[in-house]
C-alpha cells in the first residue's frame, strides 16, 4: 500500500481523517482554503482585519463542530 500525502487527499477525505482524529488533516483543510476564505471575506466586510478575524471565528467553529 502507498502512502498518501495530506495534500493529495480530497477534502472530504480530509474531513474525515479530521473527524477520526487525525488533528494534521484540519491543518491541511485550513491552508488550502485560508486564502480563499479571507478574500472572500474581505469582499464582503471590506476590511482587512475584519476579513481575518472572520476567517479565525469560522475555522474556529469548524474545529469545534467537526470533532
């Protein structure tokens, strides 16, 4: 059997290591969509600061809900 790299891995299989423990898979979730989450945010809200602050509070939620 061949190891699987975190990255190569979809998100929803990351999701699901994430959920069965595998703390790693979250931070891997977290880098590929930090970026996207922020700038998205940041159309919306217009504000830099508010746009990360934002980004922390929905991985925060996404921690605490997933586990």
């Amino acid at each position: 059997m061949v190891a699987v790299v975190p990255s190569e891995m979809d998100d929803a299989r990351l999701v699901e290591r994430f959920r069965a423990g595998d703390r790693q898979a979250f931070g891997e979730l977290a880098r590929r969509w930090q970026r996207s989450l922020h700038g998205l945010l940041w159309r919306i809200v217009g504000n830099d600061e508010d746009a990360r602050d934002l980004v922390q509070a929905a991985f925060l939620r996404a921690w605490t809900g997933a586990e």
